[in-house]
C-alpha cells in the first residue's frame, strides 16, 4: 500500500513541499493576522505533523508575525506558504491554495468567526468558533 503523498509549493516553484500521510485538521481562518499576511478575507489551513512535512525545493522565508509565531513564504515570488509557532512545536499549517490538488481536503470549521469581513458569506453546515478551536470547545454556530 502507498502512502498518500501530496505535493504543492509557490507561484515560481523555488519552493516545494511534500506532505506525507494524514493531516490534523483543515479549517477556514478568518483572524485578522492571516488575513493581513495572505493578502485575502479568509485563508484556509491544512495542518500536518510536522515529521510528515519535508521540502523538495527550496525553503520559506520566515518572518516573526507575533511573539512565537512564523510566517513562511517564498523569498523570490512571495507566495505565503506556511505557519508555524512555538506552542504547536510539532506542527506546521499549510495554506490550500499553495496545494496542487484539492481532493479529499474540504475544510473541516471556521476559526477566528469574530474577525470575519462583514461581507463574506457561507452557506456550509460547518461549526464556527468565535477564536481559535481545535473542535474539541463548544461552536458559537
Ligand atoms: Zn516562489
Ligand atoms: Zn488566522
């Protein structure tokens, strides 16, 4: 049996991942700090344990975006790419949209739901937190 592999990197290539086996969670971010740094309303993570994330190009840039928390992102093209911080030392968030295949990764809630732009919609059944959750809290919607 093969074990899933999935691929993906920034807009010029320099910078190319590889993400083994299962993930964590997958969840929509709506917090103002991912918004900033991704340039959009919202962004969507996938996580992964850290051991099952390596790099087949290249490497992010990172940049300290609050105390103990990374942002990394390719240094030629600029695509933001990852998020890592010191309280989740064995993890690492990795943007969807850098992915090259979209299968069997629908996100699982949404985060940060307070910070959300007033003008954004969504239709789906998923449970929303007002903050951060792992889904493990009780959801707000
Ligand atoms: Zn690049
Ligand atoms: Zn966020």
């Amino acid at each position: 049996m093969s074990e899933q592999v999935i691929e993906g990197g920034c807009r010029c290539g320099a910078v190319r991942y590889r993400l083994r086996g299962l993930p964590l969670f997958t969840l929509h971010c709506h917090c103002a700090d991912c918004r900033r740094s991704a340039g959009g309303p919202v962004q969507t993570w996938i996580s992964y344990p850290k051991d099952q994330v390596s790099y087949a190009a290249g490497e992010p840039n990172r940049h300290q975006s609050s105390p103990g928390v990374w942002r990394g992102f390719c240094a030629a093209c600029g695509t933001p790419l990852v998020y890592e911080a010191t309280r989740i030392p064995d993890e690492v968030h990795i943007l969807v949209g850098t992915l090259d295949s979209h299968i069997t990764l629908a996100p699982e809630r949404h985060v940060w739901w307070e910070e959300k732009v007033p003008w954004l919609d969504f239709d789906d059944d998923l449970p929303r937190y007002a903050r951060f959750s792992r889904g493990d809290a009780k959801p707000i919607a």
